[in-house]
C-alpha cells in the first residue's frame, strides 16, 4: 500500500559524526528536515551537556534580539520578511552577530534615554511657562488687597507678632484627579493660613512617556510664615506635584515666560535631531534583525540538536541515533557525505535494530492535511497501522451532507471554500492572522467536499432553500386522487395540502428518475414520508459504516502477521455486528422489496420484530415477513451471544508479553524473540534486520566497537513475563465496549435523521417567516421592487448565520462524533506518536 493507505517505514538509524563537522551535519539535517533524533543523554541535566554554553549565547541573543523587536514596534514600525531562506551560520559568526547587535541595542538605548530626558525636559519648560501664563497673579493679588474673611481682624495691634511676616508663592502642576484632595489636606493642615487657586490648562500637554496628550491643573499657593511652606512644599512632594518659582512682579514673569518660549524652542529642534538619529538606528535594525533571527533561531536547534548526541570515548566524534523514513535514507546519506567532506573524514549512518515502537509518519498536501488532521484528533495511528485518512476523504463529507443535505445551502459553503481555494497561493491571504480565518482557510478542502456532497444530498432530498424543484416529471398523478375521491371546490379551499395515497389506482405512475419526487413537499403526509426513509437510511449508513471499519481491521492483522486474530476476533465481531444489526438492514430492505403499497396498512412492524427477535417472543398480531422467521432470528441471537466467549478468551496469550506493537515490514526484518501464542506462533517485534545497512555489508556492523555500544545498542534480548489477569481484563473491557457499542452506535447513527430533519424543518420556518410574509406583506401593500430588497437581505443573513454556520457547524461536529466513535474506534488504536523530524521550517517562517 502507499504511504497515505498505511505509514511510511520508518528506520532506527545510527549517525557519526566528526567532531569538526558535528555542526555542519546536523545543519545540513535541519534544512533537509529527514531525521527525528533521539536523547541519547536523557540523564544528564540541561546544564551538565557539551554544548550548553553555546545554547545559552543563543539564548542571550533571543532577549536582546526581544528588545530590538519591541522597540521597532513601539516606533509604529514593521519588520521586514527576510528574503530566501538563510542557512545556519556557522559557529564563528556568532560571535559577529552578538557584536552587530549589542551595539545596535546599545546605540538604540543611549538614544532612547536622550529621547527621554529631552520629553522630560520639554514637558517640565512647558508646565512652567503654563503656570507663568495661567494669570493666577492678579487674582491672588486682589485677594491679600482687599479680601477680608469673617475671622480677620478689622483692625491689626500694632507691633504684633505677625507684622515682619511676608507673603511667599508656591505654584505648580497636578493631575486633575489629584488636585481636590491636595486642596483639601492644605486647608486642614494649614488651618487655613494659606490661599490656594487652582486652574486647568486650556490645551492637554504630551506626556513625556506615553506620548498620549494629558491634561494638568495649575495652582497657587501665597502663605505667611516659614513652618506653613514647609508643611506645604512636604504636601506637594506627597501629591508628586510638579514645583516651580513664582515672581511676585508680572515684568518678571514675562521676561521668564519668554525665556521658558525660547528654550522650549531650541529642545525641539534638538529632540527633532534626536527623533531622525533615531529613526535612522531603527532602520538598521529593520535591516539586521529578521535574517539575524532565523540564523540564530537555527543556531539554537542545532546546538540542541548536538546536545542530544553521546561522546566517544575517544572525543573525536559525537554519535546520534534519529529516526528517518527508510525512503529517505539514501537522501540521509548524502547529506552527511556533502557536509562533511571539507573535514576529510566522512559522516557515516548505520541502519541499527530497536525494541521501541518507530513513529508514524503519513506525508500529507494540502488536499489531504485537513483530513488527516481529524484523524489524528482522536489519536495518532500506531506504527503501520491503516489509516483511515483516503476513506475519511469520502465518508465524512459524505456523512456531514446526509445532515446538511440542500443544494442551495451545498453550493454556498462550495462558493466559499472555492474562492479560498484558488486564492490559497496570495501572500495576503496566507498571512492573515484572524484565528476564525485561519480555522477556515486550513479546512478549505474539506469545505469543499462537504459542500460539493451536501449539494449531491440535496437533489436527492430535492431540496433548494427548502423548496422542490421539478427537475423531471411527477410519477404521481392527483388527478386520478381527485376523481375518485369527490372533492368538491369548498373542500379544496380549505385543504390546501392533500394527502398522498398510492393506493388509489392511477396514481402512481412511476419511480422519480433522480431523488424524492417534487410532489412529496406539497402532500400533507410529506414528514411521515420523510421520517420513515431517513429514519431507515440512517441504520443502514451506520451498520455498513461500522462493518467497514471492522473489516479495516483485517489488514492490520494481515499486516502485522496476526492471523488468528482474523478468527479469534474479526470473524466474531463481524457475526456479532451484521447477525444483530445486519439482520435488521436485511429486514428494512426485504420489506421496502416485498410488501407493496397495497399490503402498506397490515404490514408487519419491523421493530416489533427485531424486539421480539431478542426476547424469543411471538406478537399475533404482527404477522412474520417471510416463513420461519422466528427460528431465523432465535439463531442468529444464539449465534451473535456465542460469540462474546470468543471475543473475550480467544485472543488472550498464554503467558509471554507480545512485542511493543507490530513489525517492520519489508523482506529484511527477522524476529529477535519469541513469544508463546497459541500454536506456537512467533511474536510481533520492533527489531529490524541488522545487516540493513545505507549500502554497507554485513561486517560493518558486526565489527562495532565500545562507542557504537555506548551510543545505545541493544541489551540483551529478554522475554518479558506478562500478568495474565492484565491481559484478561483488557480483552474484557474490549469485548464489553465493542458489544455495548453496537447497540449504543447504532442508536447514535439516528443523529442523520434527527438533524437532516431538524435542518429541513429550520431551512422551511427560515423561509415562511421571511420570504413567504414579506412577499405576502409587500403585495398587501403594493410597495415597489425596490422595497424588496430588505427582505431578501434578511433571508440571506438568517440563511448564512443560522442554517450555514449554526447548523453547519452543528452537523459537522455529530459527523466528528459518528466518524471517530462509530466508525475510527472499530480497527484504530490512536495509541502512536508522530514523527517530528528535526527541521528548520519553523525558524523560516
């Protein structure tokens, strides 16, 4: 089978690598991204490996590297995409690379800080000529001239002990929310020996830091005496007021105001130098910074890449051992010959045995990636087991349609994913970074096909925005209904819908060519209909959906040599499965084939007999299908309960552990160790052929000395004991699951009537209330054309919120269910882990 019917071979694969090329191998590895390498140094700690000094410069880097990019983007600017792809640096141009961009970092930090204390400055010359400008002079003036409060004395004694006192100023700025609070607490704390106003500047002023404009309260304070200004100049440094002088005369503070203008002038021609310098240091770093990043983020795995290899004992190689597809192990072995041929001595790569379980690998494209994805959300398949992706293309599009059947629901989804997908290859588009679009635009293809089969669906359903089509001529003919039942003008009046009754002779003229006849939408007996046929679709979809799924199952076992397991469990299951259920299908369908529209009013209940068949009960009034119907279906429940002893004792081992899971396949794989099976049979085994060599013979791996021993060759071989009764309870919980799970499965495929219902009923209330009242309202009214627009606008958004995504969504996720539980679950473990080979894509991008 090809890669995408089962996962690719996959090989335990031995790496030396010259110590002086070490670096340019694993290079060289990452761009190819071929090999998912192993911790051969799992314990030793982080801090105790060879290359942890060079990981931590990387790292250093990063965080400088972190402060470039915020500072770019505090900026409003944008980095650009590095052009290619870089490779690796080597190791000595890191050194290069750190010196760039420290001085970069630490240009673009001194004029940051000068940018700074400039704002700082330049706010500071601001408020003050603010507080100069705001006229709190006079004011306060004209209130020690002439304001007199009800505690001041009329008359002063001469030679008091406040006559050498004089009036002193403190003037400033405070946020506004601040400057309440500061008045009340210099009111009490000075006991009112104090005159304060406050007033709000007119203009906002930037501020220094953020930048965003801000607004400021100015005050001013006049006070007698030197204790009351220290407790006010206290109050203020609390407030984080800012405090200016004040001169009493108003020439002086205009003489100062000019000052503060002129200096203000002559900052801001500096901090416009200072902005350019800045701007210009930024550009530099637009320029070093993304190719910059990618060479170190490379840099980086590799050195954690080397990490993970062991030392010989010598020191003059470090060996790895990664996992590669076997058809990619002459490719392996090109890379490292072309790396490390400038060092003189060359890579090798041995192909070695292995007790693990080897990773899945399935390579996808962009039409299959979606599909796989649903897979491997329920779990990612073991070692070369079937896949079930190629029928996954068909079943669940398929599945989702059954629910979501309407052509012209169908062809909106396929317009949609149509148009992502022929514009899949804009850079716009690929670069969106809305996380609802990215869902989307990531399962284009399989929109596709849901769409493309929900429009398949819905001519069968011959349904069109819940509306029939008379794509070809009715079979049924009402006139023959209408002749011999009488009905006057009166009773069609009030019956607008009529009752289909293929009884009558002349009715029924035929089978419809394609799909469900136009004329069922406009019967009164239309749901009955519908109920009946998706109902018994819907059991017969799930029953050969789930038999599919075990007879999946077969190819694991021929695959992996597990062939009495095609007795001992496949056969079992499949009698269980189709003698139960697959008895009721044949029922459905001997009954659709058998009895006629005549014989409709005493036919036999077909779920009255399938309850009978498990009670081994007779109803009289429920005559049998065919003869010896009840001694039918006494053996096939017989047979279907004999199978559970089977299912639960026919598989269990007799006491040794089987390997870790399945064996490699290919003619070069021989068992290393044998399991007792019943019969005597071998084992399955991870252990490949050790002579499997990139083209070497079989003495290179017999001669293996201390360092390929210490790189992690095999221990000896055991046979490992296995608990009986872990076993037997495993193949227990096995056997109930799948037994309970026929029934409960088979119940849960009745999810396709119930919602291809629920979505035709939701599709025809969607049109009554908005189409069929707003027609009827607009020809009420006689409104124009024009006026119509509304109304089709409406239809469409209900259309695409409710029935497209509400229901879409609602049908996709039961098609999950039914694809990963009813079906998935029958031959699929879900139990492996991936192949994450060593790569470089994601420092690209």
């Amino acid at each position: 089978m090809g890669s995408m019917f089962r996962s690719e071979e996959v090989a335990l694969v031995q790496l030396f690598l010259p110590t002086a090329a070490a670096y340019t191998c694993v290079s060289r590895l990452g761009e190819l991204g071929l090999v998912e390498f192993r911790d051969l140094n799992a314990s030793v700690s982080a801090f105790q490996r060879r290359f942890v000094v060079d990981v931590r410069r990387c790292e250093e880097l990063e965080k400088t590297f972190t402060f470039l990019q915020e500072e770019v983007r505090r900026a409003g600017l944008v980095l650009p995409t590095p052009e290619g792809r870089l490779p690796a640096p080597p190791p000595r141009d890191l050194l290069r690379i750190q010196e760039e961009t420290e001085r970069l970092a630490q240009e673009l930090r001194d004029v940051r800080g000068n940018q700074q204390a400039l704002r700082v400055q330049l706010h500071q010359l601001q408020l003050h000529a603010a507080v100069l400008g705001q006229g709190h002079g006079p004011q306060l003036a004209a209130a020690h001239t002439y304001g007199a409060s009800e505690r001041t004395p009329l008359l002063q004694a001469p030679g008091g002990p406040h006559q050498d006192l004089r009036v002193n100023f403190v003037a400033g700025a405070v946020e506004p929310h601040k400057a309440p609070a500061l008045e009340r607490l210099l009111w009490r704390a000075c006991r009112g020996f104090l005159i304060a106003s406050f007033r709000e500047l007119e203009q906002p002023l930037e501020h220094p830091v953020t930048g965003e404009p801000a607004t400021w309260m100015t005050f001013l304070i006049s006070y007698w005496g030197e204790q009351i200004g220290q407790k006010i100049r206290k109050i203020t440094d609390c407030f984080h007021c800012h405090v200016f002088p004040f001169l009493e005369q108003e020439e002086a503070r205009h003489v100062a105001l000019q000052q503060l203008q002129q200096q203000s002038q002559e900052l801001r021609e500096v901090l416009g130098e200072t902005e350019r310098f800045l701007s210009q240091v930024l550009g530099r770093v637009q320029q070093l910074l993304p190719p910059a990043q990618g060479q170190v983020r490379k840099m980086k795995a590799v050195y954690l890449a080397l990490n993970q290899c062991s030392v010989s004992t010598t020191h003059k190689c470090l060996i790895a051992e990664a996992w590669c597809a076997t058809r990619d192990l002459p490719a392996l072995q090109e890379a490292l010959r072309d790396s490390s041929t400038e060092e003189g001595v060359s890579a090798v790569a041995h192909r070695i045995p292995s007790r693990d379980m080897p990773p899945t690998l399935i390579r996808t494209n962009r039409f299959t990636a979606s599909f796989q994805g649903i897979v491997d959300a329920y779990g990612v398949g073991r070692y070369q087991e079937v896949n079930p992706a190629p029928y996954t293309i068909i079943t669940f599009p398929f599945l989702f349609a059954v629910m979501f059947g309407d052509v012209g629901h169908g062809l909106l989804m396929f317009l949609f994913a149509l148009a992502m997908v022929l514009a899949e290859n804009r850079p716009a588009v690929k670069a969106a970074q809305n996380e609802i679009w990215q869902t989307f635009f990531g399962g284009r293809y399989l929109l596709l096909l849901m769409g493309l089969f929900s429009v398949y669906t819905g001519f069968i359903y011959n349904e069109c925005f819940s509306r029939a089509s008379s794509i070809f001529p009715s079979g049924w003919s009402v006139a023959a209904m209408a002749n011999q039942s009488g009905w006057s003008d009166a009773f069609l009046a009030q019956h607008t819908m009529l009752t289909l009754d293929p009884n009558v002779t002349g009715v029924f003229l035929g089978p419809y060519p394609f799909g469900i006849d136009p004329i069922w939408s406009l019967a009164a007996n239309h749901l009955s209909f519908l109920n009946s046929f998706k109902m018994k679709m819907s059991v017969i979809l799930g029953v050969v959906h789930m038999a599919f799924g075990v007879v999946l199952g077969v190819f694991n076992h021929m695959h992996f040599g597990q062939r009495h397991r095609l007795l001992l469990e496949t056969l079992p299951e499949l009698t269980f499965l189709l003698g139960l259920f697959g008895y009721l299908v044949f029922l459905v369908i001997y009954k659709w084939l058998r009895v006629s529209a005549t014989r409709a009013a005493s036919a036999p209940s077909i779920l009255i007999h399938f309850i009978n068949m498990f009670l081994f009960s007779h109803s009289p009034t429920n005559q049998p299908l065919y003869p010896r119907q009840e001694v039918v279906q006494a053996m096939l429940v017989v047979l279907a309960l004999a199978m559970v002893p089977v299912l639960l004792l026919g598989t269990t081992p007799t006491g040794r552990k089987v390997g870790p899971g399945p064996p490699l396949s290919g003619a070069s794989l021989t068992p290393h160790f044998l399991v007792s099976w019943p019969g005597g049979r071998r084992g399955p085994s991870w252990l490949g052929h050790k002579a499997g060599l990139l083209g070497l013979p079989d003495s290179s791996v017999n001669g293996w000395g201390s360092d390929e021993e210490k790189a992690g060759g095999l221990e000896a071989e055991q046979e490992a004991e296995l608990v009986p009764s872990e076993v037997f309870m495993h193949q227990a919980i096995h056997t109930i699951e799948f037994c309970l799970g026929c029934v409960s499965n088979t119940a849960s495929y009745l999810r396709l009537w119930a919602l291809s219902l629920a979505h035709a009923q939701l599709s025809e209330v969607l049109w009554a209330m908005v189409m069929r009242m707003g027609l009827g309202l607009g020809r009420e009214v006689g409104v124009a054309a024009v006026a119509l627009v509304p109304i089709f606008a409406a239809f469409a958004v209900m259309t695409v919120a409710i029935l497209l995504v509400m229901e879409g969504l609602s049908a996709f996720l039961h098609a999950l269910r039914l694809h990963w539980v009813e079906f998935q679950n029958k031959f699929y473990s879900g139990t492996g882990y991936k192949l994450s080979p060593f790569t470089f894509a994601a420092a690209d991008d």
